[in-house]
C-alpha cells in the first residue's frame, strides 16, 4: 500500500463509512460485494442519462445530419407535383427577394395565343390586351413574344420575379403546367432550417443531391 507523505496509510471508505482497507481485519464481504453492486448501479444509471441526452441532441440536430450523408451534400428543392401554389414562397425566404423563381419548360409549353400564366384566365382571347394591368404576373416578370402566328414565347425575368407562383397557378389550373417554381441555387442560402420548408402547407420542399438540385417536369430544356 502506498503511503501519504505523512506516513499514515489512506483508508478506503464505503458508502456508511466503514474502514473497507486491505489492513482492516473486520472488514465484512457483504459490504465489499455491496459497495461494488452500488458502483455498477450508478454506472449503469449515468450511461442511462447519457443515453437519453444524446437522443435528445440527435433529434435537435436530425435536420442537420440529413442535410450530409457520406460525401453526398443535400440542398432544399421544390416538387412541382406536390406545390399548390400558395405563395409562402415569396413571403416566407429570409432573403429581401425570394430565392425562388418561376421557370419556364418549353418542352410542356403550348405556346398559346391565351396564356393563363400570363393572362387571367377569363380574359377575352380576341380582345387580349398587354398593358401590365392586364397580365397577372405583379412585376411584370413574363415578356410575351409573337414567334409564329399564332404561336407566342414567354419569358421569364428572374431579376423582376418575386416567386408569388400567380403565373403557375395559372398555367396548373388552366394550362399544361410549363410554368413551376424552383429554388434558384445561384441566390439560396441553404439555410439549415429552410422557413419557406417550415411553412410549406403541402411539404413540397424535399432535400436534392447538391449535384443535380433541380427537378424538371418535362425532359427536354427548361430555363433553368
């Protein structure tokens, strides 16, 4: 046994404080297997908070950990299939301007001479007038281009685009659906805790491979 500098040998106590030292001669085995099942108690009990601790923390930081799985980086997208339109996304981004915008598939296009995503569509196809009061678009982010009578091009200014989705709604509803929002990733922030995902009424913000973080409808050239 080692000796403190005093030269007194150290007693080793039990939890009642009983002499528990190699040097005591009435020292039970009862207390010895006691104050060992005691110890093993208490171990198990602490890894047991810490069990419980490390859930916690793994469910504050869930989101988090799915945004990385091994080498493969995630960003926040939007599922034209799931999108209803409801214009959270141009209220809802922490940036001044939406980094979501309305993209254009000219795969799905019509080309028509009465665009819903560009007109209301009640408007009166032989009397359509293209002053900006009359387009749905609020910024006047869609041009219209006469290309082949009577086929029209639209196009989308993303530089004026706010993301209000009135023009996809349009083209949704009444339309063949070439108009659908997608989140610019030349602007978003890629924020861990995205607050238009947060307040998305359909769920229609899902995680993307940061490689390939668009989704096109159709299969050919999108504006994108």
């Amino acid at each position: 046994m080692r000796r403190p500098p005093d030269g007194r040998p150290r007693i080793a106590m039990d939890q009642t404080g009983s002499d528990m030292s190699e040097t005591n001669p009435r020292r039970d085995p009862k207390q010895v297997r006691l104050s060992r099942r005691s110890f093993v108690t208490q171990v198990v009990r602490g890894g047991a908070v810490l069990a419980l601790g490390g859930g916690a923390l793994g469910l504050v930081a869930g989101k988090s950990a799915r945004r990385r799985t091994g080498d493969v980086r995630y960003v926040w997208q939007i599922d034209p299939w799931r999108c209803t339109q409801c214009g959270q996304c141009a209220t809802e981004c922490v940036l001044d301007v939406s980094a979501v915008k309305c993209v254009h598939d000219f795969t799905l296009c019509g080309y028509c001479k009465l665009c819903t995503g560009f007109f209301p569509p009640y408007a009166d196809i032989d009397q359509l007038d293209t002053a900006a009061e009359k387009q749905l678009c609020p910024t006047g982010a869609i041009t219209r281009k006469d290309v082949d009578m009577p086929y029209y091009e639209y196009t989308i200014d993303e530089s004026k685009c706010i993301g209000c989705s009135r023009c996809v709604k349009g083209c949704t509803q009444y339309g063949n659906g070439a108009l659908y929002l997608q989140v610019r990733h030349d602007r978003c922030l890629n924020c861990n805790e995205c607050s238009i995902a947060a307040a998305c009424p359909s769920d229609a913000f899902i995680l993307r491979p940061a490689d390939d973080p668009y989704i096109l409808k159709g299969k050919g050239r999108a504006r994108i």
